[in-house]
C-alpha cells in the first residue's frame, strides 16, 4: 500500500515535469536555467510516459481485486495521474 502511494506521488513529480517540458517546448526558452531544464527534461519526457501508464494500469486493477481501498489512496493524485496520462497519449500520438 506504500509502494503505491509513493509510486502515485513520485508519478504525479514526473508529469510536472513532463507539463513544465511541454511547455518549455512551446515557448522561447533564452538557455539561462539548462542544468535544471536537463533534469526537468529526462524526467518529464523520458520517464513520465511509461511510468504513468504503469502505476495508473497497476492501480486501477488493484482497485478492481480489491487489494487496496478508493480511501486509503490520495484519490485526486490518481485522478490527476489518469488526466495527464491521457493528454500524453494525445501528444505523444
């Protein structure tokens, strides 16, 4: 149940990332901040994808067998979680 929560919040980290990356995309970006950018960036784009995608199919069917409770989740990060889960799937596809 731990793992889970911490998976849920660290995701929730990644897709920050991933939002703040997407949008440094999009915009004129003047190269001032590039060591925190480069950490910014291997989190929201390499890793936030197909770890989101992980812990929110790995939630969701331990939510449908019962082995943890909607309660002792954070329900609004995994609500989240699943929002941004699907505007990466649109920007990604």
């Amino acid at each position: 149940m731990r793992l889970i929560r911490f998976l849920l919040k660290f995701t929730f980290i990644c897709n920050l990332c991933f939002l703040i990356s997407e949008i440094l995309r999009i915009t004129v970006y003047d190269h001032s901040l590039d060591t925190i950018v480069n950490h910014v960036l291997v989190l929201g784009v390499g890793i936030a994808f197909p770890l989101n995608g992980l812990v929110c199919v790995l939630t969701g069917i331990m939510l449908l067998l019962k082995k943890i409770r909607w309660k002792e989740l954070p329900p609004l990060l995994y609500l989240l979680n699943i929002t941004i889960l699907i505007f990466q799937l649109i920007v990604n596809y």
